[in-house]
C-alpha cells in the first residue's frame, strides 16, 4: 500500500469513527490534510483552531474547556 503516513489519516478515521461524526483540532498543515481525507468518509466536525497568544508570541491550541 503506498501512502505512507498520510495513508493513516483514513485508516484512522475508520478505527474511530462510531457515530458518523469525527472531531478534528486544526492545528495547521498536517490536521488539515487529515480532515480533508477524514471527510471523505464521515462528517467532520472542528473542534478548535490555533489561536494567537494574546501577547503577540506565537499560536496556541486552546485549552479544552475552552472547546
């Protein structure tokens, strides 16, 4: 099978995915490409994305609660 690691973000999906529904942290490049291949098989839902630190230093995820 060729793929490589990308070939994973489907085989994923399909190991995790039991209500039709997968939630995805857009986290930049790689969680883009793994949405894109995840919507190909289920609905896909994100849940956040990077958001810029307040004092201007760079992205962060925000914390979960804030989901």
């Amino acid at each position: 099978m060729q793929g490589g690691a990308s070939a994973q973000f489907s085989l994923t999906v399909q190991n995790l995915d039991t209500s039709g529904r997968v939630g995805y942290v857009d986290s930049g490049y790689w969680s883009k490409r793994a949405c894109r291949a995840a919507a190909k098989l289920t609905d896909v839902v994100t849940v956040c994305e990077l958001q810029a630190r307040d004092d201007g230093s760079g992205l962060h995820v925000p914390d979960a609660a804030d989901w």
